[in-house]
C-alpha cells in the first residue's frame, strides 16, 4: 500500500512539473499569482430554512455566507468567477456524521487557493440545510432531500446574483461564471446545469408522491433559480438579475435524474471516485448509510454523466481541444477515451472522497451535539477514506486543479487552439416518424454539412447503436428491436458541428 501511494504522489509530482512546463505558466491553468486575498464569512443571502434543531418553529430564516477568494495583485479588471459548494449531506459537520461540511472544509479552502492562484476569483459559499436522516420511510427521505437540493440550486443561483450586482468591487467577468461541487456540492452542481424547466422538477415520476404530486411545488417553493414561492418558504430572488451560470464541474456527488440533461445543459466536467459509497459512479440508487433507505432511484455519477453530456454536443468546445498534459493522458487511458472525465482509481473498495482531510485529535473532541459524537463522526469518516492525510488530501486536490483548469481556459477562449463549428443546427434535424416503431428517418437539412455520424442513447447514456463514415443528409434507422420508451439520438456532421434530439419507440 505505502509504495502505491509513492507511486500515486510521483505521478501528480511528475504531472504538474510536465503540465506546468508544456503550458508556460499560462494565466487560468498555471498557477501564476503567489498570494490570495481572501474575505471572509460576507452575507450574500438570506432565506428561509428547515430548523434543524427543533419543530417549533419549523421554519427559520438563516444568514447565508461566503469566503471569497482573489489573486492579490491582479491589475485584471474582469476575472472569471468560479463558485464553490461543500460537501455535507445537507446537515452541519459531526451531525452529518462526518467532519466536513461547510465551506471552511480543508479540501474547499484548498481548492479555493489553487484556483485563485491561476486568475480566477473563487466564492466558496455554504448554503441552507435541513432534513431528518433518521427516517426510514424512503418517500419521505426522498422528499426532504429533494428539496435540501433544490434549495441549495437557489441558494447558489443567489450567491451568483450578489456577485454579479457587486462585479466591479470584486472585478468579476459576468459572461464566465463557473460552478464546482464536491460531494453533496456536486449534486447542487450538476442539478443547477441541467434543470431549466417545470416539467423537469414536477414532472418525473420518481420525484412524485404516491397521489403523483411533485414532491417539488414550484409554486410554493419558488423556481429552480430561486425566483418566485410562497414566502413562508422561499424569499424569491431579484427578477432583474441574474443567477445563470455558463459551466459546471464536479468531483463525487451525482445527478438525481440523468432525463434533466439536454442539448440546452451547461458544459460538465465530471471527476468521481468509481469505488464512491455514497453516489454511484455511473448510474445507481443513492442509499442513507445509517438507515439503508433508499433516497434517489437511478441517480447518475460522473462515469454517466459525462458521455451523455459529450453525446449531446454541450462539450464540443472543450472536447475539441488535444489535451497533451499527463493528467489529461491518464484520464483518457484509465476511461478508454471519453474525454472530459477523470475517475480516480483506488485499491481500497469503498473510498469516495480521497481529496478530503481534518485535525482527527480536534474532530474526535468536538462534543458539541453530544458526548462522543465528533469521535463518531471521525471513525465513520476514516471507514470511506483510511488512508487520510493532508499530504495526500492536497495531491488529489492538485490533480483536481490541473484537471478543471484548462477545460475551463479553453470552454472560455483563454487557449485558443483547436474550436469546433458551434453553430447550433439542432433545427436542421429531422426525425420521422416520430414516436417510430420499426424505422426512423435521420434528414439533415441540405442547407448543412453532410451527416458524418449517428449515435443513439439511453436516457442513462449508453449507446445503443452507433453508424459512422455516413456521408449522406438522410438515414434510416432500425429501431425494431428497441424496447418502448425514450431515448436521444445525437448527428454530428462533417464539418464539426453537432445536434441532439429525443426519439420516441412505441
């Protein structure tokens, strides 16, 4: 074991010495400043909140903070802005059962140094929590997750719009906001790129109670970018401004519900742990530890996530890109191929967080919610990640740094290089019929570039069928041996361009 962990600290070594060599210290994917001003515990929100602590009242208004993070010395007077949301499982640090949970994390504050480090500016945010992890009725477990996440999607939109009304104080680019999670944070990440519409919050059944009501009344809680709801709730965001984000990433935590994504959802960069205990790697139910009650049916990690989302075209730019760099090169050997995903082996068969590390002695002597509850917290922690150390925290959270960062240069225009035909000819394609049975017709308007390729999904993104070297604007597709349901067919043409677009079987 301790000679696969040399090997492991020699590679990142080795790979942000030839990383940093092959890029030049370039702003955005080196690290290029030598100091971070950082501001802490600001009030970007406020909102009302489940109370954790007690039923009467059951709902409180909480203050929302941040730390926020800028290289000291930049003369830039627009910055990319990168937010960042912690793990925790919705519920404080040592409550959760775990030492971490809020943006004053190790690994966050770590993350949040190497990012500001390459030029951007970092706001690491906590967000609202609360949910009862002692149930063991899993529709309500559900439910109260569901709208933990949901909340929390809000809160971040919010925490973009404070940054965007005070911009010039904190010298943000608007245009190129950034959202990273970790963990439970990764979940809030990869819902807030995907989840555009009503339908997609009200109307999944798993996300239904038993009388097929939304679990999620928009109505009532307000919409998915924390506008509008009934104020006992929900305090609704400034219509005027907005809380839109341009990118995601992700390292562990997962999607509750891989139907969200479309050709309308934010470029994602995934990195996950495939031997990951708490949210799957690919697609899988997400279970409480503590209580075995399954809370989401079907959710999808990184290892799901990421193909689906190159397949619909929401990747093309970054994809296009030749990434030369031994970060780079591993991920694509260790995946087969598929670009933008980062799986971090482990030999042990249920780690999920190797970026994460705290003070044991500290941990294990915080009584505050009880008697013995942080050195509880403290041995459950080390069962998901035995061989912690800040040491080996920090070489994951460089490998994570050196993995986001050039996918984020170049999604934004700052490496130039290789670009991809973005013209968006998603209108120009046609399917018929459509719900089909035993045939579709796949036309590309003859206005565009010849079809070059066709692939055809599940919703949990796996190909199904796959027809390249086509150099025609029209092809038939047989779908007779397709089982009824939906899936995605995605035509990429030849000169570049890409186009996605759902396919019914009856």
């Amino acid at each position: 074991m301790k000679k696969n962990l040399l090997n492991l600290f020699t590679l990142l070594a080795f790979s942000a010495i030839c990383f940093s060599a092959s890029a030049q210290n370039k702003r955005f994917v080196d690290e290029v400043f030598a100091n971070v001003l950082k501001t802490t515990n600001i009030e970007y929100d406020s909102n009302r909140a489940i109370n954790i602590f007690a039923s009467n009242p059951p709902i409180i208004t909480v203050k929302l903070r941040c730390d926020i993070y800028q290289p000291e010395g930049d003369t830039l007077m627009k910055r990319p802005l990168i937010v960042l949301a912690s793990t925790g499982s919705y519920l404080p640090a040592i409550i959760n059962q775990q030492p971490t949970g809020n943006k004053d994390d190790s690994s966050i504050v770590e993350l949040a140094n190497r990012l500001t480090k390459r030029g951007y500016v970092v706001m690491a945010v906590n967000y609202r929590l609360g949910w009862n992890p002692n149930t063991t009725i899993p529709a309500q477990a559900t439910e109260q997750l569901i709208k933990a996440t949901y909340r929390a999607i809000q809160d971040v939109r919010n925490a973009i719009r404070y940054m965007r009304v005070n911009a010039e104080t904190y010298k943000i680019d608007t245009s190129k906001i950034i959202v990273g999670g970790q963990g439970t944070g990764g979940y809030i990440a990869l819902g807030l790129a995907a989840v555009d519409k009503r339908s997609e919050i009200e109307g999944r059944v798993k996300f239904q109670r038993g009388d097929f009501t939304p679990m999620v009344n928009v109505d009532t809680l307000g919409d998915w970018n924390g506008i509008g709801g009934d104020p006992f709730f929900n305090y609704g965001g400034e219509t005027t401004v907005s809380g839109n984000a341009h990118m995601v990433f992700n390292y562990g935590g997962a999607m509750g519900d891989s139907t969200w994504m479309d050709a309308s959802t934010l470029p994602i960069v995934g990195m996950h742990c495939p031997t990951d205990y708490f949210a799957p790697f690919k697609s899988g139910n997400v279970i409480v530890p503590t209580t075995g009650v399954t809370v989401i049916n079907s959710a999808s990690g990184a290892g799901s996530v990421i193909p689906f989302a190159n397949s619909l075209g929401i990747n093309n730019k970054i994809n296009a890109f030749d990434f030369k760099d031994p970060i780079s090169m591993r991920a694509m050997a260790i995946t087969g191929g598929i670009k933008n995903l980062y799986p971090f082996e482990s030999s042990f068969p249920a780690e999920g967080s190797p970026w994460e590390w705290w003070d044991r002695p500290l941990v294990q002597a915080n009584n505050t919610y009880g008697l013995g509850t942080g050195r509880n917290a403290d041995s459950l922690a080390m069962k998901t990640n035995p061989f912690m150390s800040a040491a080996r925290g920090k070489a994951y959270v460089d490998t994570i740094a050196q993995f986001i960062s050039p996918r984020i240069a170049v999604q934004f225009g700052f490496l130039g290089g290789t670009s991809v035909n973005e013209v968006n000819v998603s209108s120009f394609l046609g399917l018929f019929p459509n719900p089909a049975k035993e045939n579709v017709t796949i036309s590309m308007d003859k206005t565009q570039a010849n079809i070059s390729e066709i692939n055809l999904f599940d919703i949990t993104g796996k190909v199904l069928v796959s027809n390249s070297n086509i150099t025609a604007h029209e092809f038939v597709l047989n779908t007779e041996n397709l089982t009824k349901g939906i899936y995605l067919v995605n035509v990429k043409l030849a000169n570049g361009a890409s186009a996605t677009k759902r396919l019914a079987i009856q």
